[in-house]
C-alpha cells in the first residue's frame, strides 16, 4: 500500500516473528484495495461498460446514476467517476467519511448505529430510485457498514433502531441473525432498495464483508431477493429477549418482497470478499519460508474463544490463516472491538514463538484501532505492568489493555471491508 499500511509500524515491529507477520496481514490488504479489485471487475469502451460478464450499451439508456453505501462506497465511486465522467446524471455516496467527488454527492454517516444524517441521505438515495424509469441505469455501489448507513426504519424511530442494534451486538448476535431483524425493520434493505428501482436496469457491484458471502447479508442485502421472512426476525428478537430490554411494547416487522419481476433487471456482481485477502496471505506467507494453512474464510464465533483457538493451531514453521467475522458477548461497559478481543483471548495461549494478529480490513475496530497483537511481548509488557489479561477480558476492556501494552494496531480508515484478517504464525 501507497506510504504504508501500519501508521504505528515501528511501535509494532520490535521482533522479526511480528515483522513477518504484519508483512502477511499488509499482503492480505493489497490483494482487496478498493480502487485495484474494481478495476480488475468492471471497464469502458467508448459506451460499453463490461462489468465482470455483462456488458451494457450506455447509449440505450437516457440517464446514468450512481448509489454507493458502505465503507468501501467512495473510493469506489471514484473509480466510476473516472470511467464514466460526465455521462453520470447524478447519484449519492453514503460511507463513513466524506471526500471530493466531481459527479456524485459524498456524505459522511455514522457506523455502527443510525443516525439522523444517515436516515436523511437515505431519504436522498430513496428519491433517485423512485424517480428511475425503465430508460435508466443505477449502478449501485454496496459494501460493509451498508446496514447501519442506510436507514429507512418502518414504523420506528431511530434512537429505537440504535437501541435494537446495540442489544443485538452485545448479547452476541451474529451478523446473519443482526441482519436479519435489519432487513424487516427497514422501508429499503432486503431487496427493497431494488423494489424501488424498478424498472430501471440496476447494477449491483458487491463488496463482501460476510463470512461465505452470501449477498443478500451483505449490508443486509438491498439489492438482492431476500428469502428471509417476518417470521424469522421476530424469533431472533425473541430469542434475545430484544424489546424488553429497549422497553419497546411493540416492534412492526415489514415483509420483504418475494416477487422475483422485481430483480429481472437487477444484476449483481461480487467484486472482492475476504477470500481473496486469505489467498494472498497464504502467497506471502510461503514466499516468507512458512507453511501455510488456510484454516477458514467463514470463520465465526465467540472472539476470544477464537483467538484461544488460534493460538493452539500453529506447529513451528506454519502460517495459520483465516478471514470472517467474530462476535462479542459484552457482559460489561468496556472499550474495544472483536478483533481486539480476539487478540486478547489468544494472549494467555499463544506460545513463547509465536504471534496472533486479529485485524479489521476497514481499519476500525469498534474504536479508533484496527485490531492488535498477541505475543510473548505483550505477555511480559502486562506483567510489568501489573496487568492481568483475564480480568480485562472479562470487563470487555481490550482496547485500553492494548493501549497500555502498546500493540495495538493503527491504520485510520482503509476505505476496504472484507471482513476481518487474521493470523496465527509461529517461528520457523
């Protein structure tokens, strides 16, 4: 990556296992930035526009727009701007930050709960696609962060959608049943963003942040036809006993629709997912003298079981590597993030040669971090320290826990979301 990926690259490097290892996770990252996978996926010549094995005459259609959500939606739609100029009508481009955009308006929202600019610029993408006709093309840009970015509750105010998203999270839901209850909780995800489109001719270029990438999960699917049902969300808010907890003394779950007209015109198209990070991790590893094993790119469960988990697998010489998505059950008001709590659950079990990183691809752990490391380093670091990991394990406090052990991992915002990359390496 262009200037590094690690801004706290030296803090980290302070043993050759850690250098190797961070050169594997960097190897992931290149493999699925934004601008390079979308490029590789979808081209221009003269009015053709190939995206993966379709091609569309743009000369047949009277206007072009442009819809991105998600933590990889801007620099994606730069990579638009560049190939279609000002053949592009309009559009709108919801991620968590903003930046300079010459066709498409750029708006930052909130992740990982709604808010009131989220529903706003929602209420904008929600306009263009009413206005669409049969004459007209949407490309649409969907990736990670897609389903708290783009809000149009049913029957729900917002603070009662963050309530129900935060109960969801801390008592461990997985991203399948969290999204699930979103899509039925919503006026636009689930395929009802497409239901919206219709007639027009609707291109979806799918970013996957989700363990086996199954696109109607992703940013709860708002292009794609959902087989989900009504039914299924109201057990997983049972199953979480979610209304009482937000004092809700009712929650109106909304079908989604089933009607398969509504998507003949809608094509999607899955640019990268963590898959492709893993393949590269395993590249870089053999190239570093490891063996590699790719153990999952589905990988799922409680984060600091993982990271226990993890931290057993290596035999000396071996890359253990993995991609998905790990969740937390938060017994306690803690700071941190899965992959933090992943490194923090392998801390006391990953041997004296070895390494675990846990990283998040979009650069924000549920904090201003990515992810960090678990190693002898840190073991020693904590001891001096007077730190004693299971007890911040067990107060969900691995953000400051790293913090004070310095190895924590730090890349800003990477603008890519493929889920999480992580690593189980020991010395050869």
């Amino acid at each position: 990556m262009s200037g590094g990926l690690f801004k706290n690259r030296k803090m980290l490097e302070v043993t050759d296992l850690r250098k190797d290892a961070l050169s594997i996770i960097e190897a992931g990252m290149d493999a699925v930035q934004t601008d390079a996978v979308l490029r590789k996926k979808i081209s221009r010549k003269n009015n053709k526009l190939v995206v993966g094995r379709r091609q569309y005459q743009l000369d047949r259609y009277r206007r072009v727009f442009v819809v991105g959500i998600g933590k990889a939606s801007l620099e994606a739609a730069g990579v638009l701007e560049d190939l279609l100029g000002n053949r592009i009508t309009d559009g709108v481009v919801l991620d968590v930050k903003r930046g300079p955009l010459k066709y498409l308006k750029s708006v930052k929202g909130s992740h990982p709960y709604p808010s009131s600019e989220n529903i706003r610029a929602t209420g904008e993408i929600a306009g263009i696609l009413k206005g669409l006709d049969s004459r007209d093309l949407l490309i649409a840009i969907i990736s990670g962060g897609g389903s708290a970015l783009l809000c149009w509750p049913y029957n729900l105010e917002c603070v009662d959608i963050v309530g129900i998203t935060k109960t969801l999270m801390k008592k461990g839901a997985e991203i399948h049943e969290l999204n699930t209850v979103r899509k039925h909780l919503s006026e636009i995800q689930g395929g009802q963003f497409a239901r919206l489109a219709h007639p027009a001719t609707v291109v979806g270029l799918i970013f996957s942040d989700v363990p086996g990438d199954d696109l109607s999960m992703i940013a709860s699917g708002p292009t794609v036809l959902d087989q989900t049902t009504v039914g299924d969300a109201a057990r997983i808010l049972k199953k979480y006993n979610v209304l009482k907890h937000c004092k809700l003394p009712t929650c109106q779950l909304k079908e989604t629709p089933k009607d398969p007209e509504l998507f003949a015109h809608v094509h999607n198209e899955l640019i990268v997912s963590g898959s492709d990070a893993a393949k590269a991790m395993k590249r870089r590893s053999r190239e570093l003298g490891y063996k590699p094993l790719i153990f999952s790119t589905t990988l799922d469960g409680e984060a600091r079981e993982v990271g226990e988990l993890l931290a057993g697998l290596p035999k000396p010489g071996q890359a253990v590597i993995a991609t998905g998505e790990t969740t937390v059950t938060v017994l306690h008001d803690g700071k941190g993030g899965r992959n933090q709590e992943v490194a923090l659950g392998a801390l006391e079990h990953v041997k004296e040669d070895g390494v675990v990183v846990s990283f998040g691809s979009d650069g924000i752990d549920n904090t201003p971090v990515a992810g960090a490391i678990a190693d002898a380093v840190v073991r020693r670091r904590a001891a001096g320290k007077g730190l004693i990991p299971a007890e911040y394990l067990a107060k969900n406090q691995s953000y400051d826990f790293f913090q004070q052990t310095r190895s924590y991992i730090r890349t800003g915002v990477t603008g890519v979301n493929v889920s999480d990359l992580l690593l189980s390496i020991r010395a050869k």
